[in-house]
C-alpha cells in the first residue's frame, strides 16, 4: 500500500526498520514522520516532478538528525541518483545541493 518495491518510501521505512514512515504522492509531494522523535513533516517539489524527492528528503533527514551515516549509505543508490537515456548511457544525475 505505500510504493512497491523499488520505490523510496519503501526503501526508507525498510532501511530504517519502520521507525520513519513515508509516502509519497501526486505532483512531487512526500510525507514522512520520524516515529521516534514524534514528528513529520511534508517536502513539496515546486515544479511537482517526483525525481527530486529522494535527494531532498535524504539531505533533510540526515540534516535533522533523523537517520544515521549507515541508513544514509543504504539509500546511496537514491542520492545522487543516476539518471540514463534509453541506450542506457550515464546522462546526469539528481542530488540536493542546499536546503
């Protein structure tokens, strides 16, 4: 009921052993909420394009102090994310710079 498999909600509740929970939506929008420190909070992309989320939500969560350096690492495949074309050469990759 959240993403599937190979979806970053999924992988960061699994990767944090359910202590954050995440969903994402429509039009670039996640929410997420730390069960541990008893808060949340919602990332709205501007542009309403998903492929950002995962860098953003990584760099604020890490920021926050809501995971830890080895749950970062074990969503180092979402940040930066690698993107290719359809011949499946590396083109360019998406990363949060600044938050």
């Amino acid at each position: 009921y959240i993403g599937g498999s190979d979806r970053f909600d999924s992988e960061l509740i699994n990767c944090t052993m359910g202590r954050i929970y995440s969903k994402g939506g429509a039009e670039g929008i996640l929410m997420f909420a730390d069960l541990k420190n008893h808060f949340g909070g919602i990332l709205k992309v501007k542009d309403g394009n998903n492929r950002a989320i995962p860098s953003s939500t990584i760099k604020l969560l890490k920021k926050i102090g809501s995971i830890n350096s080895f749950e970062e690492n074990k969503l180092k495949k979402w940040n930066p994310e690698i993107l290719f074309n359809h011949a499946n050469k590396k083109i360019g990759k998406i990363y949060c710079k600044n938050l």
